[in-house]
C-alpha cells in the first residue's frame, strides 16, 4: 500500500520587525490568509495526515496550528522537532525512518532549502515550478506518494501527486465560481 508524504513550507512570515531572531518571526498578513486555502485543499482531497511533525519556529508553529484548527484537530497530534528548524535533507530523511513507520501518511511543516532538496531527492520526474522558476515557496505543499516502508525511503523512490500553491488554488477556485 503506498504512503503519502505531504511537504508543506511554512506559510508566508512578517519581517517587519528587524530585532526578533529568525526563529521567532510570526506570519504575515498573506501567510494566515492562505491557511484556509490550503486547508480546504487537504478536505477536498479527504486526506488526514496519520502524523504531524513539524518545526518549532514560531512561523511553521503557526502554520501547522491554523491549519488544525482549520480541520478541527487537536493540537496535540502535532510533534514539534526541534531537528526541523532549518533541516537538511539527510535529516529530514532521518526524521522521516524515524517518526512515520506507524503511519500510512505523515505531513512535515517545515523550511526551504531542506524541503526542496527533499523533494528533489525523491522524486525523479521534473517538478513543477511557478512562473517565476521557485518550487516551494511559502504554504506549498507537495503530495508525494512512496511505495516501500518509511525506513526504505531513499533517492527517486517517491511519486509526485501534486503540488498545491495557495495562489493557484485560490484563482482555480475563483475560475470555478465564476459565471
């Protein structure tokens, strides 16, 4: 049975204020707007992610909480990992053998350049990019399925499904409604 992957980068973050440390910058205007989007995105697809791990900065905290709330989850399904915080692919890979083997699906909100290099690293087939040539910006989120168990994940092993762009979601549900 295959298991699903969702990548998602946090949603998009403030620098209005130069004194707080990268870790504890909260999200913006646009970044809170797009959690329902994205929200409505997994109910669409009727999926609940199995496991919950995400990064502790305030950005990727906030992101992952709207979106329970969004979904009606409890908060405390959601794992903070401090090993998130600007991870790497090779550990993002070590997370993933890590936490997902009793799981069929495991969202990971997190940080670029780590999840584009774990995207890369997993899938084989060209990604597609926006119009401006960037693969995950801010509340992106790629659906990758794997066929092997969490431990066996390695390089080309995962499917892309999609990628959802709160952008592009937003103007197809517009297209939609439209008379």
């Amino acid at each position: 049975m295959p298991r699903n992957l969702f990548l998602m980068r946090h949603a998009k973050s403030s620098w209005k204020d130069d004194a707080l440390k990268d870790f504890d910058r909260p999200l913006a205007k646009r970044g809170v707007q797009d959690l329902p989007v994205v929200a409505d995105w997994f109910k669409a697809k009727a999926i609940m992610p199995g496991a919950i791990l995400a990064s502790p900065a305030l950005r990727a905290k906030s992101t992952i909480e709207g979106l329970c709330d969004a979904w009606g989850v409890s908060r405390d399904r959601i794992q903070f990992l401090e090993k998130l915080y600007l991870a790497d692919r090779s550990t993002l890979v070590s997370i993933i053998h890590e936490h997902g083997n009793a799981h069929g699906s495991l969202l990971i909100v997190a940080h670029n350049p780590g999840l584009e290099h774990l995207l890369n690293f997993l899938v084989a087939d060209p990604i597609p990019l926006t119009k401006q040539g960037k693969l995950m910006t801010t509340a992106n989120v790629a659906h990758v399925t794997v066929e092997n168990e969490w431990r066996q994940l390695d390089r080309g092993k995962g499917k892309l499904i999609e990628v959802a762009r709160p952008k592009v979601l937003r103007e197809s549900k517009l297209l939609k409604t439209a008379p």
